[in-house]
C-alpha cells in the first residue's frame, strides 16, 4: 500500500474526482457525529451502481457520484488490502475477503468485506468507533440496570439485537466503566477489535480473530487458563463457545456476549436450539443459573431528526424467572417483565412509549420498532 495509491484521484462525483481517502473522510465528518455516536457508518461500492453510504440505518447515495466500474473499485478497493487478500480476491473461487485498515492521521480505523457478485466486484467499508461512549449516555431505561451489571463478579450478561445495533458499543461502555472503577482482570475475543482499551485500574488483554485466535472457542478455552475476572465474547456463534461461556459464569467469571435475535426471550431459544434435543432440560437448567441477564436493542430515529438513540427491554433472570426458565415456561416471561419494574426489568414497548412521551421519539418511530404490534394501544394510556 502506497501513500500515491491512497490518494489517488480515480471516482468522478459531480465537478470532483475522488479518492479513497476523500471517501473515507466523510465518517470523521463532525456532522455525521451525535453525542459519540456515528450517524455515518458504512461505505457501499458495487460495480454498476453509485456508491452509498450508510446514514441513519438508510442507504443513501453520493450527491452526483458517478456509477462505479470494476475498474475504478479496484482502484479505490486495493490500496486497503494486502497483496494476499487481493490475489484471494483476483481468484473469486475462494469465496469473499475480510480485510481492515488502519488511517493513523485521521484516527479512524475500518472493516472491510470485499466480494463479488453477478455483476461483478463489490465492497463494504465499516468504520470502526472511535471514542467509547460513558455508560451512562448508552441509553439504558434505567441507571440502576447499568449500575447492577458494572458491580456483578459473576454470571452471563448477552445483548442481543441485529447487526449495528449498538451491543458492542453498549458492551463496550460496561467494560469500560469497570476498567476505570475496579481492579479485574479483563480478556476480550472479538472479531475483529472494535474499540481499543487502554488498561486502567484493571488489566485488558484484548484478542482479535484470526489474527490472535483461530476461533471464539480456542480463545475462550485460552482465556480460562489466563486467571480473568471478566471475559467479553464477541458473539456465541456455535455450540462450544456457548457451552464454554455458560461454564465460565458458572464457576465464578463474568461473562459478555451478543446474540442476534429479535428480543431477549429469543436469546433463551436461540441458545437452546444449538444443541440437541435430548438435552433441551440440562440445557434449560444451566440457562436458568448461568445467565443473569439479556438486553435487547434498537436503534431508533430521534424525533429532531438529529441522529439515532438506543431503545432497550431488559430480562434479568430473577428466582422466579429461572424457574420459568427450567420449567419451560417461556410463555409467561413477557408478562412477568411488563411487571418486573421493581426488578429493574421493562419490556421493549415500554421504554419505546417512554420515548415517546419525554419528546425523544415519534409515536410512528415507536410503532415501526416495537415488537409488540399494538403497542399502539399504549400509546395513549400508562404502562
């Protein structure tokens, strides 16, 4: 990669031509910022298209860019990659790329996914976060929830929601908190390094897939051996690293995941249905003791237009929720949540309506994200 190549001035935009870098630019922005979140966040090239940007969860194209060639993505593409990754790439049989690149001036750091498709090459770009937000400004329903978790010596924490919902940004502000109150040893597995930690009262060794470690398991086996307190994994993708993270807050770590599901009673199913059927009850009774509580988030677009905020239902497994946990009673987890305000617990469409009331939402806003089809009924009423 060569400083010439970076800058080279190769995608016509209106009276323009661009960069890589002049694209890449656009993310450190600072109208493209709100209250440390980034309201930019990926960069779409596909041959035959214009490029798009990511804005507020729409994909928006680049005022007067021309349509891309395969030609002028390369160009633009190649720069970022090593000459391995571009000659895996050139192959197309080896299926797509995972690449990421560092730009020290600007302080910015990106993924790269980088592929082709029926009309030839394409490539997202994610930039990476800079900054990790207080935990107090992620967006909890309440502060004795995040000040539960920051104290816990033990137990499974999951956030769980689609991709760019803000967990690793939510999971990153918990650890970031303990980092700078308490005196533990933290191990991270991620995949790949989102936000960099610089060690604090507390010691973090932080461990990048595929560069660090060949799996989520291998790590996670590794890290149990490394005397941590507290171990965040990226993401409970397969039965092991599950089963290893269940075993780790079993015997005395405190553990933090992601899951992608819809809402935190989808977290138990999801778990559940990686392993097989006979063992569905000594699973569920694990899950009941292991797991101390589940977050689920959204993304949601403020109602001045300013940018998104993070919507959250909170389950935290109480006596009487592990027992519906081990009885299978799932069907009645809802309801104890709607109830469990006292427990620190609210469903989605309630802090949805609470957003909606304190002006930071629109009613519209709350009706497309809920999960809950007639939370238009509440809308009106207490809840």
């Amino acid at each position: 990669m060569s400083e010439s190549a970076l800058t080279a001035r190769i995608y016509p935009v209106g009276n323009s031509v661009l960069s890589i870098v002049d694209l890449l630019g656009r993310f450190a922005e600072p109208q493209f910022q709100h209250e440390g979140i980034a309201r930019l966040s990926d960069l779409h090239l596909k041959t035959g298209e214009r490029a798009r940007y990511r804005f507020d969860s729409e994909l928006v194209e680049l005022p007067e860019a021309s349509k891309l060639t395969a030609e002028i993505i390369k160009g633009l593409l190649y720069p970022l990659l090593s000459e391995t990754q571009i000659e895996r790439l050139e192959r197309r049989t080896d299926g797509d790329v995972d690449a990421s690149f560092d730009w020290p001036e600007s302080k910015l750091s990106f993924r790269i996914n980088a592929f082709h498709d029926r009309d030839g090459l394409a490539c997202v770009i994610r930039v990476l976060p800079r900054e990790i937000p207080p935990v107090h400004r992620v967006g909890f329903p309440d502060d004795n929830v995040w000040k539960e978790i920051v104290e816990l010596q033990q137990g499974l924490i999951i956030v769980t929601g689609i991709t760019g919902s803000g967990k690793s940004t939510t999971i990153a502000s918990l650890i970031q908190h303990i980092n700078r109150h308490r005196r533990a040893r933290v191990i991270t597995l991620e995949d790949p390094v989102e936000y960099v930690f610089q060690s604090d009262r507390s010691l973090i060794s932080q461990r990048e897939l595929g560069q660090d470690i060949v799996s989520f398991s291998d790590g996670l086996r590794s890290a149990l051996r490394e005397d941590p307190d507290i171990i965040f994994v990226g993401e409970m993708r397969d039965r092991e690293t599950t089963s290893l993270a269940l075993t780790a807050a079993e015997t005395g770590h405190l553990v933090f995941s992601t899951l992608h599901t819809k809402d935190t009673k989808g977290v138990l199913s999801r778990i559940i249905d990686m392993f097989p059927p006979e063992r569905n009850k000594e699973l569920s009774t694990q899950l009941s003791f292991s797991l101390t509580m589940a977050i689920g988030q959204k993304l949601v677009a403020r109602a001045d237009g300013s940018g998104r905020r993070a919507a959250m239902e909170v389950l935290k497994v109480t006596p009487a929720i592990g027992h519906m946990i081990r009885s299978g009673n799932w069907h009645q987890i809802y309801s104890s949540m709607e109830t469990g305000t006292k427990d620190g617990m609210t469903t989605m469409e309630r802090h949805l309506v609470s957003l909606v009331r304190e002006g930071e939402i629109t009613q519209q806003e709350a009706i497309r994200r809920a999960n809950d089809p007639t939370i238009g009924n509440y809308l009106g009423t207490d809840i």
